[in-house]
C-alpha cells in the first residue's frame, strides 16, 4: 500500500554543493573575507583585491603568501579538503582562519575559479580552472591540469560570473556599489586588525585605488579608515585575566566623540566575528556617559585558548562562542569604564567669552580686497637697483614629484623638530593690521619672515613652478656686479681677493656645471653658456626682489657646499630664502628728481609700496597661516614682541 506523500530520495552531489555553498557564500563580501583570512593564514605581508560589479563579474584577490604547491592544486577545491586540521580534536587547538576546506569548494560550485601560484622553491607559477570543486580545461577539448605561467612567489585567485547559476540570488542582491561598500567594510576591518599589512583594494580597470592601508599601527589605521577626529578621541585599553584565561585589547573612543551609529569592530582569536552580546554590554556602559541616541566607537580585539571558543557554530563562521561568555563580557565592561572613570576631566567644553575678552576681528574673515585675487603690479619689477630684466608672470605647470630622498626628508624633520608650538599656532591664528615700516607688520605681532621662504622651499623641493624671465640675463656679469659692490663695501680686502672678472669665471662654471640639478630640484633654469632663464615660484603671486640676484647669484657659489647632498640642499634653500624674503621697496625720489621733466603722456609710476603692503597682507602673512612652523630661536628673540594685552586694556579703561 503507498501513501500519497513524496517519497524520500538522496540529492545528487551536484544539488546538495550547491545548496550548501549558498549557504557558506551568501553575497561577495563573504568570499572575500573567505580569500583574505586564506592570505593571511598564508603569511601574506601585501593583500591587492580588485572588484567589478560589485564582485558579481570578477572578484580577484592577489597576495605574498607562502603559494600553494603543484600537486596540492587538483584538491584545493574539493569539499572538506584543507591544510589546517587531520582530525576533529584538531579544532580544539585551531590557530588559523580557515579549517573545514569549504570556502573555495563552494565558491567553485556557483562561480568559474581561476588559481594562479607559486611557491618560493617552485621554477616558475602554475595555473589552474575549477567548476563544480574540479579542474577543467581552459578551453573544450583541452587538458585539464595545471599549466605553467609566469608568476609572482604568491597566490593570484580570481572569481568570475558570482552565482551565474542561481538567479534568484543574483537578483535578491543588492546594488553594486552597495556590495562594493561591503566588500571594503570587511577588507578596511581586516586592515585595522592587521595593521603592518599592506591592503589594496580598487575596481577593475581603475589606475588609483579605492583605499589602501599605510602599514603602522592599529591608530594609524583607525585614523585612516575613520578619520583623525576619532583617533584623537581614542582610549587605549589593555587587560589580561588569568582567571578567566583571556586577554583584551581595544581601542575605544572617549566622552568627547559621537556618532549616530555605533562602529563595532569585534576580533576574537583574530576572526573578524559579530556579538550580540558584546554590542549591548557596550552600548549599555556609553549610555551613563553620552548623550541620547549617541554610540560610541569600539575596536575590540580578544585573544583566549583555542580550547576555550568554538568556532564551528555558524556557516560563515560570523559568530563563535566561547567559556564564561557573561564573566568575560563583565569583565571587559569593567575596564572599560575604569578607564572611562576620568571623563570629567578629559571633555571640553566651549564657554562663551567674557565680554572684555572680546577681540575686535577674527582671522577667519574675509575682507573685500581678499576677493581681487591678483595684484596689478605683479609680474613688474620691484627694484630698479639691478640690471637685471623684470620676470614674466608665467607659472609652467610641473607633474607633481613624490619626494623620497633622505636628506630632504631629514631637512623637513628637523623644521619640525625645532618648531616652536605656540608661535606656530599665534602665526596660523594672526590677524594682519597693517605695516608700520619696512621691517615690522602690526598683527598683534611684529615678525621677520626669511624662515618661511627656507620651509617653502623644502616644502616644495623638486615641485616649483617656474618664473620665466622675459629676456636671459648673464650670470657672469651679475656675480661680476656683486662682486664689485663687495669690494666697494670692503675695499681694505682687494688685495686678499681674487679679481671680479675670475670669482664670476668660477662661480659661473660651478652652476652651469650643476644646471641640471638645480632645474630638476629648484626649478632654476640655466643655459649651457651661463645665463639665466627662470626662476622657482616658491609663494604664487609674489616676486622677489630682483635687486637682490646678483648677490643671490655669488652666495649661491660662495656659501653652499656643493660636495655633501643635505648640506647642498639645505644651502641653496638658505640662499633661496635670503633672496626671496621681504624688503621695503627703495626710498622716494630726491627733491632733485621730482624737479627733473616728466613726461605728461607718460603712464603714471606704480606705487611701489602699495604693491609691497599688498604681497605682505594677501599672499605672504596667508602663506604663515598655512606653512609657517615657528621656530623655538624666533620666541626667544626680539621677532615678536607683544604691543598689548587686550584684558590688561579693559582694566585700564575701566580705570578711565
């Protein structure tokens, strides 16, 4: 007699990978996370994953790691078949990601796997296809086994066509760009985890990346991922318990920073997993301390005896479970709010000012000269006293350089080094006044300004624009001039010195011998017959003082030491800053000359001054908000003196 139910029958193997890769492989980002944890079990130091469609189309993940050898290749993609354990007693003692030898078999069953690696003792890579967990041919008709090919010591594992045969699901998924986000939420996790690893992700066919780790530490990765004005905020939070036989570290954000939604990043034993739990304990503690509907940021990292977590309680290993999961998460609580214990003292605040602490400008405003952005005397000369032509305004665009070289990296260590915090802030902060005379600006401040044209040109060492100059000019004959005004200061020392004609000789053939560099570097163009083409735009929109470039000229062969490269560097920036820095324009005509005959139809003189106070408001003082680093000399020195204490003021009016 039979029923009328449906009989039972065993699924054929086809049918059951199936079912249980869409069970392990639910959308793109869990392959990847599935591929990353491979890399990183393979000791891989440089992870590059590329994405199209929102890994629907092709997902690609490409490490460093240890490779994978020939005869390992038919079985990478059988269920069941690993590397990690021999037996089930195994998973008590697990150190690794990976360990049921399921992620690619299942992969395989709903994508076209292609498997590119190589081993460190290996002649040369090998390439192999997968479908359904078994080679098959690159093309019909052909072998099935692994091909050599050219190849990097690593693995190159590259997934196309993600779920092409099942439908439902590849329209169930959401958009690309929202799988896409997904994808560098877990690659970002795993970056700030394992910080000293280099983590590429970009899409395919893009030549710049969509992020990529700067291996440091889990703060620098934290600040790169989430941005400076959390990592600020950042608690450092270490503890081990023998008792309980686990250890925490964590990073988690202070009484001062918020977001409407908390960031959670969980590591227990180095997987990347999620905690109900674990989320609520925390979100319960930053209660007593924020605001309503605010979270906190929490990167929690738990480290505990293999024997003690079980990692095999969900397909995608997203949740484990561990021994005295209630005492542990008290536990972890507890220091958290030790260390949070301190909050009053750590939270700022933003008082409103007394009255007579009240400043009459802000160093934020704008006024209505800041918005005619280009100075009418530039591009004119500023100086009559040198026979040198006036320089053009053109700006030649140059490919921005990356600089790397030691000794100019050294250079700009030891500005900062050496800058003077306060000073600094008080340049960033100014509020120009006006000019008093040629040597002193009111701000609140009076000020020297040769060290802000040494740091710009370090700053842009190897990146300057040029200033072409509308005629060349003789180098020659500018060091002859130089030196001639030299002994003309000094004529006791004419007989100790060489003659004009042979110092120019010299120092003309020691920068032509150097033109290339200094082209390359400083943007200071040389012919090969000596003369002049360009200068460096080191601040745009202001012209040294060309009086000055004969001496610059003859410095530039007398002062700088040509044989030991940062002593080089660091000597032309000095020179280049010499030449550069503020001077008063020269002083008004005699009564003699404003008798001599003038032109009526001639143009009217440019005002000299005006075009000087304009570059010292608009374009110099704007460069010391955004470069200038104070040195710790300059506080110390007569540069600043302060006119005015604005309270002090208030009480003597008060006294009034």
């Amino acid at each position: 007699m039979t029923t009328g139910g449906p009989r039972i029958q065993k699924l054929c193997e086809s049918v059951a990978n199936r079912i249980a890769a869409g069970e392990i492989i639910q959308r793109p980002s869990n392959a990847i996370k599935e591929l990353v944890e491979n890399s990183l079990d393979a000791k891989a130091t440089s992870i590059a994953i590329s994405v199209r469609d929102g890994g629907l189309k092709v997902l690609q993940i490409q490490d460093n790691g240890t490779g994978i050898a020939k005869d390992d290749l038919p079985l990478v993609c059988e269920r069941f078949a690993t590397s990690k354990i021999r037996e089930f007693d195994d998973l008590a003692s697990i150190g690794t990601y990976g360990f049921r030898g399921e992620a690619l078999a299942s992969i395989s069953h709903v994508a076209h796997v292609t498997i590119t690696t190589k081993t460190q003792d290996s002649p040369c890579a090998w390439k192999a296809h997968y479908s359904d967990g078994s080679l098959v041919p690159a093309k019909a008709g052909g072998s099935a086994d692994a091909k050599p090919t050219a190849g990097n010591v690593g693995t190159q594992i590259m997934i196309e066509d993600l779920f092409f045969n099942v439908p439902i699901r590849r329209k169930a998924l959401k958009s690309a760009s929202e799988e896409y986000n997904r994808i560098m939420d877990v690659i970002q996790k795993y970056a700030i985890h394992n910080s000293s690893i280099l983590f590429t992700c970009k899409k395919v066919g893009s030549n710049t990346a969509d992020f990529r780790s700067n291996p440091g530490t889990t703060r620098d990765a934290i600040r790169q991922v989430y941005g400076a004005a959390v990592c600020k905020e950042l608690i450092d939070v270490s503890h081990t318990d023998e008792g309980l036989e686990f250890s925490l570290s964590a990073c988690v954000s202070n009484a001062n920073y918020s977001v409407k939604k908390m960031a959670f990043l969980l590591f227990i034993n180095h997987r990347s997993v999620d905690s109900t739990a674990i989320r609520r304990a925390l979100e319960n503690l930053y209660a007593a301390f924020l605001p309503k509907n605010a979270h906190p940021f929490c990167y929690v990292s738990l480290e505990m005896k293999p024997q003690n977590v079980d990692v095999n309680v969900h397909p995608t290993k997203k949740e484990v479970m561990f021994l005295n999961e209630e005492k542990v998460i008290e536990c972890l609580c507890d220091v958290i709010r030790e260390k949070l214990a301190g909050v009053n003292d750590s939270r700022t605040f933003a008082p409103a000012p007394y009255e007579h602490e009240l400043i009459r400008t802000d160093s934020r405003m704008q006024t209505l000269d800041a918005y005619i952005r280009t100075n009418p005397t530039f591009g004119k000369s500023l100086s009559d006293a040198s026979s040198a032509t006036p320089a053009e305004a053109a700006e030649a665009p140059r490919e921005l350089v990356d600089v790397q070289l030691t000794s100019v990296l050294n250079l700009r260590a030891q500005v900062r080094a050496q800058a003077h915090a306060g000073v600094t802030d008080l340049f960033r902060g100014h509020t120009y006044v006006g000019a008093v005379d040629g040597q002193w600006v009111l701000l609140q401040y009076g000020t020297k300004l040769r060290e802000l044209f040494y740091q710009l040109g370090l700053h842009g060492f190897s990146n300057f624009g040029f200033t072409h100059l509308s005629e060349a000019v003789s180098i020659r004959q500018l060091v002859q001039l130089a030196v001639e005004e030299q002994l003309q200061l000094h004529p006791d020392r004419a007989d100790e010195l060489q003659s004009p004609e042979q110092v120019a000789a010299q120092i003309t053939e020691a920068i032509v011998e150097r033109r290339e560099m200094l082209e390359e570097y400083f943007s200071l163009r040389v012919s090969e017959d000596g003369m002049l083409l360009a200068l460096p735009v080191l601040l745009r929109e202001y012209e040294p003082p060309l009086g000055k470039l004969p001496l610059f000229l003859l410095r530039l062969g007398t002062e700088v030491n040509w044989d030991e490269e940062e002593p080089c560097f660091e000597g032309i920036c000095r020179e280049l800053a010499i030449f550069y820095a503020c001077e008063p324009p020269p002083a008004p005509a005699t009564q003699d000359d404003e008798k001599a005959d003038v032109d009526e139809t001639a143009s009217a003189p440019i005002d000299y001054l005006a075009a000087y106070n304009w570059s010292l408001e608009h374009v110099v003082l704007k460069a010391c908000k955004q470069w200038y680093l104070a040195s710790r000399d300059i506080a110390k020195g007569q540069s600043i003196v302060q006119v005015v204490d604005l309270p002090d003021l208030y009480k003597v009016f008060e006294r009034c």
